[in-house]
C-alpha cells in the first residue's frame, strides 16, 4: 500500500534505427511589410508633483544621514576599541620589562 509505483521502462531490443525524413520542397513567399503599430505603452507615466518631489529630496537626504550615522558610529567603535588594545599592549610590556629587571 504505501510502496511506489516506479514506471516500467521498455529495454531497447538491438540497434534503434532513427526515422527516415523526407526532403520537402522549400517555397518562398515574398510578403509585404506588416504596418507599423502606433507605439503605444501600457505603463503608465508616471509625473512628480512639486510636494512628491521635496518628499522624495527628503527622504533620500535621511537615508543619506542615517548610513553616515551609523559608518561613523562604527569607525569610532573601531578607533576606540584600537586604542584600548595599544594601551592593554603597553601595560602588559611595561609589567614583563619590571618583572624581568627585578631578577
């Protein structure tokens, strides 16, 4: 009941021979040009008005802010984690060149 039916394939019996085709007579039909369709769009056009216009100046100058924001944010993040680490290298330097004067 709930194993798969898998189709049966018929072996091939020998050599398979491809079919015989038919040269027919090639006939040319000189046809007149069909006439040009006026170039009609389905789209429609689309027109800014003066509020859509401020709008969309709007909207692209906070996008423009706010991906500055957050580059800056982020080079600050790297700047400070950087020096945190200089610091930490200058501590540990310091710690090891008095542990090895005192011996």
């Amino acid at each position: 009941m709930l194993r798969p039916k898998l189709p049966t394939m018929p072996t091939p019996t020998g050599i398979v021979t491809p079919p015989v085709v038919e040269p027919t007579a090639v006939v040319q039909h000189v046809t007149a040009p069909a006439p040009a369709a006026p170039a009609a769009t389905a789209r429609p056009t689309v027109q800014l008005t003066p509020g859509a216009l401020v709008a969309l100046v709007g909207g692209g100058t906070a996008v423009v802010l706010i991906v500055g924001a957050v580059l800056v944010s982020m080079l600050l993040a790297v700047a400070v984690t950087a020096a945190s680490v200089a610091v930490c290298a200058v501590v540990l330097r310091s710690l090891l060149a008095s542990e090895t004067k005192r011996r």
